[in-house]
C-alpha cells in the first residue's frame, strides 16, 4: 500500500508538532508494510528529492506566501504525478493551497484527511475560506481527528460527525536520540538543579508572556527551547521583567532535547488559544515521566494533560493560576514524582507510535476497500 502525505512544511526544513506526527505516521506504518511518502514546500534551494529514516521526501520550491499560507506553482503537477501512484492521500488540515489542489487535480483516489486545527486567529480571511474548506471536507472521504476533546469542541468538524472519527497522536521513544552521558553531563553542569522546561515553537498562541509574568519574582528556573516570530518580544519582556532565572536556549538539535526532557522537573505549557490543538511536546514530556502543567482550551492538551492525575491544569491566561501550579510541583516532588509516572503509565497505554499506526493502516484499508469514486 502506498499512501502519499501532503503537508506545507516537513522535515528537515521544520520541526514543528505536525511535522513529528507525519514523521511518526511513515516510521511506523512502515513497520506495518506501508510505503510512505511526503510531499511538501521548501524555501532551500539544493537537493529536492531525500530519503529519511526510510521514506522518501519529495519537496518543491515555494512560491509565495499570503496569511502563512505557502503557494507553490511546481506543486501542481508535482502533486497529481505522485497522486496518481498513491493508494490513498494523506492530507494535513489546515492548509488551504492543500484545498486547491484537490480541487484543481480532480483528485479521485482515496482520501483521508488529519484534522490537525481549527482556524482561530486569521477571522477574515477565515470566512472567504469557508467554501472552499467545506467542499473539500466534504469530498474527501474520511476525516480524522486528533483527540475526542477537539472533535467535540470544534463547530467545524461537528458538521462532518458522520465521516469522522477519533484517532490521537501517537510516538515512538525509540526513534529519538540517546544522549551521550558527555551530553548529559554538560547540561546538568550549565543547569545544576532542577528546572521545568518549555519546548516549542515561539508562537502568539503559546502563552510564553504569561509564563514569563508566573515566574517574575520567583526562583524557579525555566528553560525556553525553540525560537519564531514571539522571540525577540518575549526576550525584551524578560529584560524588563529582570528575570535572571528564564534562559532562551534556541533551537536545538533533537539530542540536546532530549537531554533536557530526561534532566527536567517538569513540562510547562501555558498555551491560551485554541490554535494548540495537541501539544506534541507535552506528550514527549509524557514520554519521559515529566509533571505537566497546561492550560484549559477545550483543545487535545487537557486529553493529554489529565487534571490532577498527570499534573496541574489551570484556567488560561491566568498568572496566578499559573505560578500557583508551578509553586504546588516545585514544592512537592513526591507529587510531581508521582504525576510524571502517571503521565508515562498514560502515554504507554493510548499514545503509542504503534497505536497510531495500527489505527490509520486500518483506516486506510477501510477507505480503500469501501472507496466507491468513479474514475
């Protein structure tokens, strides 16, 4: 069976939460014997054509970009030549130029989609999309989403209930790095002690200005991973905060953070808007038996984050809450301890790589099999 994904934006150019999960996806279908391949935009020039970790990579060069949305011009006849060898398309929701092609291909292949997020900041815009959106949501024939919070929060995908179900996000522990002991050993000297620690892209949505506003005053260590368009507010913001005690490490190559998830106290996640619709990286902190701290959006962090059990779940854009949930684990570690098991026991037992995989090669059978389109 071969499946084709279609996303904007893929390894190695981006390492963003979608792209770990499509990642997750052709790794472990593999296993499964599906052979996986991603189409995707880039804005490098070189080699278009890779191969990583066993699936092969098709890039082509981006056009131009209106509202985040990446066009491309060579992706149009790129896209139907590796449709039409395809058993199925995988596409990746919400990219409208993604719409487009469906539309102009005349795709009539099988067809599943990911239903990744709502569109929450761009309302205008948002609005002239609708048609498109619900005729291609409509023809496709299945539509899955991401956690059963999403789908029953969510008016887009309430209007499509009768093709779509629930299918979470799923990692697999063994396909990421092993730090060296050299490796470890250099964080924990830069970083003695315990810290909670944030991964991600610096985005408007992540809540980052409430975290920095939590911690103002207190000396509990937070280190930043990632970078984006919030980075350089977010750093005059600790300038004038004095916060001696966040540190902006930047993006890091995958071991570092690891490193960083296996050394950390905990996994803090202030996300406010409903634009996260996951948060992969709290489910790595999951993976690695971390006390979560995450905001209540009606979004997959509360499925992923449970209340009490894997850790402390707060109002959003609360700064007491806030700093009051980080207090309560910094004063508890048998709690935290005890929360970050739970949080591994949680991971192993619904959001495994495996399980994921399992769920979508049975959905691709099913919609293959049962996939009635005329030619």
């Amino acid at each position: 069976m071969k499946v084709l994904h279609f996303y904007r934006t893929y390894h190695p150019d981006t390492f963003g939460g979608i792209e770990q999960v499509i990642r997750q996806l052709a790794v472990g279908t593999a296993r499964l014997g599906v052979d996986a391949e991603v189409l995707t935009l880039t804005r490098k020039q070189g080699d278009l054509e890779l191969e990583l970790e066993g699936h092969k990579v098709h890039r082509v060069i981006q056009s131009f970009e209106i509202a985040s949305t990446g066009f491309s011009w060579r992706a149009l006849s790129r896209f139907r030549e590796l449709a039409n060898s395809a058993d199925i398309i995988h596409y990746h929701f919400p990219w409208p130029f993604m719409d487009l092609m469906h539309l102009f291909c005349g795709i009539r292949k099988p067809t599943i989609v990911t239903y990744h997020s709502d569109i929450v900041r761009q309302k205008f815009l948002e609005k002239v999309y609708q048609p498109l959106r619900h005729w291609f949501l409509n023809d496709v024939d299945r539509i899955v989403a991401t956690s059963p919070n999403y789908l029953s929060s969510s008016p887009v995908l309430n209007r499509y209930r009768d093709k779509t179900e629930v299918i979470t996000y799923g990692l697999d522990k063994d396909i990421y790095p092993q730090p060296s002991p050299e490796l470890i050993a250099k964080w924990q000297q830069r970083f003695a002690g315990r810290f909670f620690l944030f991964v991600g892209v610096l985005r408007y949505y992540k809540g980052l200005h409430i975290l920095l506003e939590a911690v103002a005053g207190t000396d509990m260590p937070v280190l930043i991973v990632g970078n984006g368009p919030e980075e350089a507010a977010l750093k005059r913001q600790a300038r004038d905060l004095n916060l001696d005690n966040v540190h902006f490490l930047g993006a890091l190559p995958e071991e570092d953070k690891v490193a960083l998830l296996s050394l950390c106290y905990g996994v803090v996640f202030p996300s406010h808007l409903r634009s996260e619709a996951f948060g992969i990286s709290l489910l790595e902190g999951a993976m690695y038996a971390k006390p979560m701290i995450s905001s209540e959006i009606g979004t997959g962090t509360s499925y992923v984050n449970v209340a009490d059990e894997t850790g402390v779940v707060v109002p959003p854009d609360d700064v007491p809450a806030l700093r009051a949930a980080m207090v309560r684990l910094w004063d508890k570690p048998a709690l935290a301890a005890q929360m970050g098991q739970f949080a591994q026991k949680r991971y192993q037992t619904i959001f495994t790589s495996e399980m994921m995989a399992r769920n979508y090669v049975r959905l691709y059978v099913d919609v293959i099999s049962g996939n009635t389109r005329e030619p």
